[in-house]
C-alpha cells in the first residue's frame, strides 16, 4: 500500500512538472510571436512607378498603407509610359497608368506574369483640367472645337474672336496663347487627344496617343512639370490631372449645350455611364469612356488611371504586398483617403469594387 502511494505521489509530481514546463514553453512561444510580429512589420517593401498623375494619391495610400501594415511601398512618378516600361520588364511589381495596356504590351505582360494575363484596374478616376495662366481671370468658357483649335496653334492669341464669343463678360488680353503639352510619354496626354478627337467636331485630326503629336511646341516632363511652367508663363494653357494644378484658372467645358467645370463627381458619372472595351476581362477592367460631350452632367475629359498588376508572381512575398496593397486601395477606406488629400479623384462605386475586389483576389505567389 505505501509503494503504491509513493508511486502515485511520483505520477502526480510528473504530471504537475509537465504541465508547468508546457505552460513556461508557450508562454515563451507567444512572447516570441508578439516580438516577431512587432518586428516583422518593418522588413517588407512593394515597389511601383508610373503615372505622375497618381503621385498625390498614391501618397496617402502608401501612408495609411503602411501605418497599418508595415510594408514600405516606394511609388516613382516616372509616367505612364515608363511604369508600364518597367512593370514588363520586371523592374518593379506594380505600375500605375492612365492609359491602358496595348495589345503588344499585355502579351508581354502576360509572360513577365507567369504566363497569366495581368491585372489592370481602374482604381483612380479623376478630372483632366484644362488649365491656363491668365491675371485676374479664373475660369472661362471653352468648347472642345476650341480647344482643339489652341492645342494646334490655329487660335494664337487670347481675345481671338472664338474665345471671345464664348464669354462676353470677360475683359480678354490681347497677349499670345502659349499651349504647353507633356514631352514624356503620358497617358494624360492620350486621354486629352481621345477627347478632344471625340468632341471637337473634326478640329482634332491626329490619332492619339501618348506622345504628343505635334513638334516645335513648349513642353515639360511629368504633370509636375507642365503646371509649373504654365505658373511662370503668362498667356500659357495646358492640360493636367485637375488635383495638381493648384491656382491656375480653368476652362469650363460644353457639355450638352452649357459649360460645366471640372469636379470629381461631374467626372465619376462619365464612368458609370460608359461601357467596358471590347476585349475587358474578368482581370483587365478597362473602361471605353464616352468623352463626345452628350452625357449630360458629366465632366468629358475625364483621366481613368489603372493599377496594373500580377495575378501570379515569381517571388510569394510580392504576390502578399500587391494583394494586400491593391485591396486597400480598392476599399472605400482607400478610395476616400486619396479623394479627402490632394489626390482629387472620384471614388469608385461599390458595383465596380465587386469586380475590382474579385480580380484582386485571384493574386497569388
């Protein structure tokens, strides 16, 4: 009876011990986890360059972003044409666009993917201005024909009998109408050009594109640059993403027979009533706008700028910073953060969100 007891005293110590170094032992796992993950939120950075357009907005995006995730997100403004340059090449694992991908260029795409058709997503939408350097006034009246007219050097001077016609209250100076246009390859540009080949009545006889169609003009790099050079030059007029052109006067466009001015609201509703391109996907969401003038209420130079990503990536931890990245951004969370700061764009609708959140969740490693 007492060796019985002494063994079940010895049984009893054992399973106390266990159960005191178990506890010890996860004790120190979850204090190990907690430091891991305190840590942890600091090693991962997400890469991207691209439309300048989005500089504004991409910069509260990556703020919030980061604050609450860790990941250090590095945007590089190079312009449309050079992030999409770099996106395909593998430089960087996202860009950003206001045009969409060519044909040629979502074949290549379709390779730098893992051989999976990329994403492209219209998560910025917002008001190309038509901004202009003039003392003392700050909007005027300006039909697409006009317009046109300027950006091809056919209507030289400000109190031309055409601008005149349009506003009869304004005091017009009799000084040169000096058009600046973006040198660098831009989709702002191409979409300017659609518009104004759309709306303009014939006044706009080249194709667009993203490279200005025209030589010998006055032009700067990035959105940056031709709104500075409009501020310093009096008399100049360019065409710009409507968050960055600060004090400038801007023209109030034809619209169904009256003159509307920019605002993100004006510009969403050109969205909503456009219909998907032809070749649009469940991932790559273009948008056709209809930019004719005809949507009444709705802004028609209207800039829909794309996240352009991968569905499947070479490196697992891109594919986990792009999802997370571009699902923040997709958010209603995401979309008024960028619209409240300088980003000026229009939120998307929570229809469109559907589909964005769908393609998004098709990203893996």
């Amino acid at each position: 009876m007492n060796i019985k007891r002494g063994y079940a005293a010895i049984a009893s110590l054992s399973v106390l011990t266990l159960g005191l170094a178990a506890c010890s032992s996860a004790d120190t796992k979850n204090s190990d986890d907690a430091k891991s993950s305190s840590t942890s939120k600091s090693t991962g950075t997400l890469n991207g360059s691209g439309a300048s357009s989005q500089v504004n907005a991409q910069q509260a995006w990556r703020d919030n972003f980061t604050k609450d995730s860790g990941v250090v997100v590095n945007y590089d403004p190079t312009g449309s044409g050079t992030g999409r340059d770099q996106f395909i090449a593998g430089k960087v694992a996202f860009a950003g666009s206001d045009s969409m991908l060519k044909p040629e260029e979502i074949t290549k795409a379709t390779e730098r993917c893992q051989g999976q058709e990329p994403l492209e997503l219209p998560l910025y939408i917002s008001p190309i201005a038509v901004a202009f350097n003039l003392d003392g006034i700050k909007s005027l009246n300006l039909s697409a024909e006009v317009i046109a007219k300027i950006f091809d050097g056919k209507i030289t001077k400000w109190n031309d009998a055409a601008i005149a016609d349009l506003n009869k209250d304004a005091k017009l100076p009799e000084l040169d109408i000096i058009p600046v246009n973006r040198a660098d390859d831009s989709g702002t540009t191409e979409n300017f050009q659609h518009y104004l080949a759309a709306a303009s009545n014939g006044a706009w006889t080249y194709k667009p594109s993203g490279v200005w169609p025209r030589t010998g003009t006055q032009s700067a790099e990035k959105t940056s640059g031709v709104v500075n050079l409009v501020k310093s030059t009096p008399g100049a007029i360019t065409y710009a993403d409507a968050s960055q052109i600060g004090e400038l006067g801007a023209a109030a466009v034809e619209v169904s027979g009256e003159f509307l001015k920019y605002s993100p609201e004006a510009a969403a509703k050109i969205v909503d009533g456009s219909a998907s391109t032809k070749d649009a996907s469940e991932r790559r969401l273009t948008v056709d706008l209809k930019r004719d003038g005809s949507v009444k209420g709705a802004y028609p130079i209207v800039m829909v700028s794309y996240l352009i990503g991968c569905t499947t990536y070479k490196d697992a931890k891109d594919a986990t910073n792009v999802k997370s990245y571009f699902s923040y951004i997709a958010s209603k969370e995401g979309q008024e953060a960028a619209s409240k700061s300088k980003g000026g764009n229009a939120p998307i609708s929570d229809q469109l969100r559907t589909k964005v959140e769908a393609a998004i969740n098709q990203i893996k490693g």
